[in-house]
C-alpha cells in the first residue's frame, strides 16, 4: 500500500458514539471476497432502508466524496474483524478522527493505511461543526487543518512510520534486519551452544 505524509479531502460527520465493528459491517457480509470491495457494505443498516436504497437523510448520503469521518468517542469498539476497515478503505475514507477508538479497530487501520486520529471530544465537535469545508491532515506535524481550526492529533510514533512509508508490521521489521542480524551474529558468538 502506498505511503502518505498528507492528506486533503472533504469531512462528514457521523455524531454517534460506540460504532462498532458490527455497524461499521454487519457480518452477513463478509463472506463477500474483499476483491469485489467492502464499501458498499458500510454502515450498511443505518445507511439503508429494508429494500437496500441509500437513506437520503444518512450523513455519509451528503457527502458520497467525503474522505475524512469524524466520529464520537470508542468509534470501532466491538469484535476484532478487520472487514471493518476494509468497508472504510474501499469507501475511500483515508482518516477517521474521534475521541478514542477501539485498540483493535486502530490496529487495523494503521495496517491497511487508514488513520485513527486521536483528538478531544471538544475538538471533535469543534470539527463537526466545520463539515461544509475540506480539511488538511499533515501526518509530519499531526495537525488537522480546516478553516481557522489547526488542531493537533494524537498517533503512535510506530504507527505513524508505517503509515508514512506504506508499512504493516512484516516491513517494520525488514527495516530492521541490519540490527537483527548484528543481534544474532552476536548471539551466536556469544553462546554457541545454543544454535547446535
């Protein structure tokens, strides 16, 4: 996946606390293959009447180019499927900004290059508020700009390194085979019975 460093896209707001991976994608879903996407599935039973339209009323309705959510507190608490995100990516969200998130839910977007900005709950309604404009998220200065608001955004220095350069977890470690070679070689001289 490709890396990034900043991002400007148009916000929508989804003011609900406690979304959870269920509502992000109902499970009957995900026997669909990821290769025919996930998008169409987000949010499926609050975004759709019984006949499957699109509620014209649903937030994420307005703004069908939107690529920046912003949620209320623990958005992504729930089970551990990564299908969620998936539904998120493929609907061409590249940032979710909330209070808090569910740890595993974060995880997830970090590792398919979907950001979990961290900011108070003051600020995520500060950002509500700015919905009719583009904001401007900089991953270098963690900030989110957007009209006269500048806000800063929390994020793991890890997670923020593998979103800039495009990382999951196996290329954190590649980066890292200098050190672990020299850690094994030292290993190795060092206690040669061990590798008998």
């Amino acid at each position: 996946m490709p890396g990034w460093t900043s991002h400007e896209g148009r916000m929508v707001a989804l003011p609900i606390e406690n979304i959870d991976t269920d509502q992000l994608i109902p499970a009957r879903f995900m026997s669909t293959p990821r290769s025919q996407g996930y998008g169409r599935f987000l949010l499926h039973d609050m975004a759709r009447d019984a006949d499957g339209s699109l509620r014209p009323d649903f937030a994420l309705a307005a703004v069908p180019d939107a690529s920046i959510l912003i949620a209320r507190r623990n958005f992504g608490c729930g089970s551990s499927r990564e299908a969620a995100v998936y539904a998120l990516v493929d609907s061409g969200f590249r940032a979710v900004i909330a209070p808090s998130f569910g740890d595993i839910f974060a995880s997830n977007a970090v590792n398919n290059g979907l950001l979990p900005a961290k900011v108070s709950e003051a600020e995520a309604e500060a950002l509500m508020k700015e919905v009719d404009h583009s904001a401007c998220i900089d991953l270098e200065r963690l900030e989110i700009v957007t009209g006269d608001l500048r806000i800063k955004f929390d994020l793991d220095p890890v997670w923020r390194t593998k979103l800039m350069n495009g990382w999951d977890d196996i290329d954190l470690t590649r980066d890292r085979a200098d050190q672990i070679a020299e850690f094994r070689d030292r290993r190795k001289a060092g206690a040669a019975w061990a590798w008998v």
